[in-house]
C-alpha cells in the first residue's frame, strides 16, 4: 500500500514537473516568436520616424517587463516543484533504503540457517564416513596381523 502512495506521489510531483516545464517551453516559443518579430520591425522602423519609434518601443518595453514578470513567476514555481521533488524523492529513497536493509537481513539470516543445515548434513556424513574408513583400518589391519604370524601364509 505505502509503494502505491509512493508511486502516485511520484507520478503527481512528476506530472507537476513536466507541467511546469511545458509551461516554460511554451513561454520561451513566444518570446523567442516576439524576438523574431522585433528583428523584422527593425528593420521597417528604420523608416518610420523617431516620435513612433520611441512609441513603439516603450510599448515593446512594457510587453518584456511583463514577460519577464511571468517568466520569475514560472521560475519559483519551477523551483518550489524541484525542492518538493527532491524532498519526496528523498523520503522515499530513505524508506525504500530501510526496507531493503530488512530484507537483505532475512535473506541473510535464511542463507545462514541453510549454510548451517548444509553443514551439519556434511559433518554427519564425513562422521560416516570415519567410521567406515576406520572400519576398513581394521580390516587391514587385521589381515597384516595375521599375515605376520603365519596364519595367512600360502601353502604352495
């Protein structure tokens, strides 16, 4: 349940982000269209007379200092998602962090009770296999014994 919140809260703060960036590419389009605009009323204010070229300009002015304006609105909104952003991404890589520690800790103590399951399974097994090998010990030994005393010699 908490990564299904973690999950729409990082889709909403993803989705505020790129509403904000969109809002500033748009604006940029329009600005940079009000450059291109500019450029080509430079070049037919060169024959209108000064009077209306200072007109138009300090209407132009106008018209930046608002996009300006709109353009430090958009940008606190832009850093306030950021800091909002990295605030939730931070919490949730903290919590995701803290889960995954308990995790590798159960599949730790699980690897370790199985190594030690492993262990004593070969432990009983090589405890098995000293008591044949002793057994075998004997056996030899035994035969050598009676080799040596005469018992065992061929009758040829």
């Amino acid at each position: 349940m908490a990564e299904a919140e973690e999950v729409l809260t990082d889709m909403s703060e993803r989705e505020i982000w790129r509403s904000h960036l969109q809002r500033v590419e748009d604006l940029m389009k329009v600005r940079f269209d009000h450059i291109d605009k500019i450029l080509k009323g430079i070049k037919t204010d060169m024959a209108t007379p000064p009077e209306e070229r200072i007109t138009r300009l300090e209407a132009q002015m106008e018209q930046n200092t608002a996009g300006i304006r709109d353009l430090i609105v958009i940008a606190r909104a832009s850093v306030e998602a950021a800091q909002s952003l990295e605030r939730t991404l931070g919490s949730s890589l903290e919590s995701s962090l803290t889960a995954f520690r308990e995790e590798a800790e159960k599949d730790r103590k699980a690897l370790h009770a199985e190594l030690a399951s492993y262990a004593k399974a070969a432990e009983e097994r090589s405890k098995d296999q000293d008591e044949r090998m002793n057994a075998l010990i004997q056996i030899v030994d035994e035969l050598i014994r009676h080799r040596r005393n005469g018992n065992g010699k061929d009758k040829a």
